[in-house]
C-alpha cells in the first residue's frame, strides 16, 4: 500500500503538494545557506593547499 493513499482518497492532494513543495525549497535554502560559506571556505582551503604544493614540489 502506497504511503500516498489516504492522501488522495481524503481530495487533499491537490493542496498537499504545493505545500510539501514550498517546505523542500525552504529547507533546500537553509541547507544551502548554511553550507556555502562552509563550501567557500574548504574551497579557499583546498586552492591554498594547493599552492604550497605547487610550491614544495616545484
């Protein structure tokens, strides 16, 4: 049995949805914004490292 029955059987689906929808985009925002200075700052990381090895093994 489908999780999405009772959904459909109780006429909310068409409301359902667009909200469900709206709460993905919203935490898919806090995810993302939480993160990228977190992404940024491994990245600033990740290129710094890489240059002192550029360096050392020159």
């Amino acid at each position: 049995v489908s999780v999405g029955v009772p959904t459909m059987a109780s006429g909310n689906h068409d409301e359902v949805e667009p909200a469900g929808a709206a709460t993905c985009c919203v935490l898919a925002a806090i995810f993302l914004a939480v993160l990228l200075p977190h992404l940024v700052a491994l990245g600033e990381f990740f290129s710094k490292t890489n240059h002192i090895y550029e360096y050392l093994y020159a």
